[in-house]
C-alpha cells in the first residue's frame, strides 16, 4: 500500500537502519508492539499536519474521525489540542504513555 505523505494519519519510524512508513497510528503502533523498540518514531498532527515525536503525542480514541484504515487514534500535538478536537469530534484524549496494548489490540478484532 502506498502510503500518503501529506495524510493526517501518516507515521513513520526507523527500525535496524530502515526507515518504516504507515499510513496510520494505529499500524505504527501495532507494528512497534509486535516488533519491539524502533527509533525515531513520529506522527502527524492531525490539525498542522506537521510530525511530532511519537512520545511526545497526544492521541484520541473514539472519536467519530475515521482514518484510511478506518476507527484510528487521532494524534495531536498538545493536551489542549486533545481536548478542543475531543470537544468538536468526541472521544478520549490519553497521552502516549496511558496507550496501552490493550487499546492498540482494540483496532484489530
């Protein structure tokens, strides 16, 4: 699949000096769940469509926004921007820290 390089949803890491690109949160974190620590991973910002440390992220699940691959976390670049597209489009807002793999697996019944 080729993947967007301008999408809101658009992630990307390196992994054993490969550079690894996804079309979505959800996939980057899966991936990084199934295949361990990677570097430099990152996510778009949903509103500046700018890349943020994957760390550094703010995500929303349940939100009625749909990514490519469908129900997605929508990452952001603050905890007020969280909370304002929480606001305008539902959801929760966790930090990177509260997803757990619990939440990732939710994504692929």
């Amino acid at each position: 699949m080729r993947v967007d390089p301008t999408g809101a949803f658009t992630a990307g890491a390196t992994l054993d000096g490969r550079t690894l690109a996804f079309d979505s949160n959800k996939c980057l974190l899966r991936y990084r769940l199934d295949h361990g620590s990677m570097t430099a991973a990152w996510v778009t910002d949903y509103y500046t469509r700018t890349h943020l440390a994957l760390d550094a992220a703010f995500f929303v699940t349940g939100s009625d926004v749909m990514g490519p691959m469908g129900a997605d976390l929508v990452a952001l670049g603050s905890r007020a921007d969280a909370e304002r597209f929480v606001h305008d489009h539902h959801g929760a807002p966790h930090a990177f820290a509260e997803i757990g793999s619990e939440t990732i697996r939710a994504f692929f019944p």
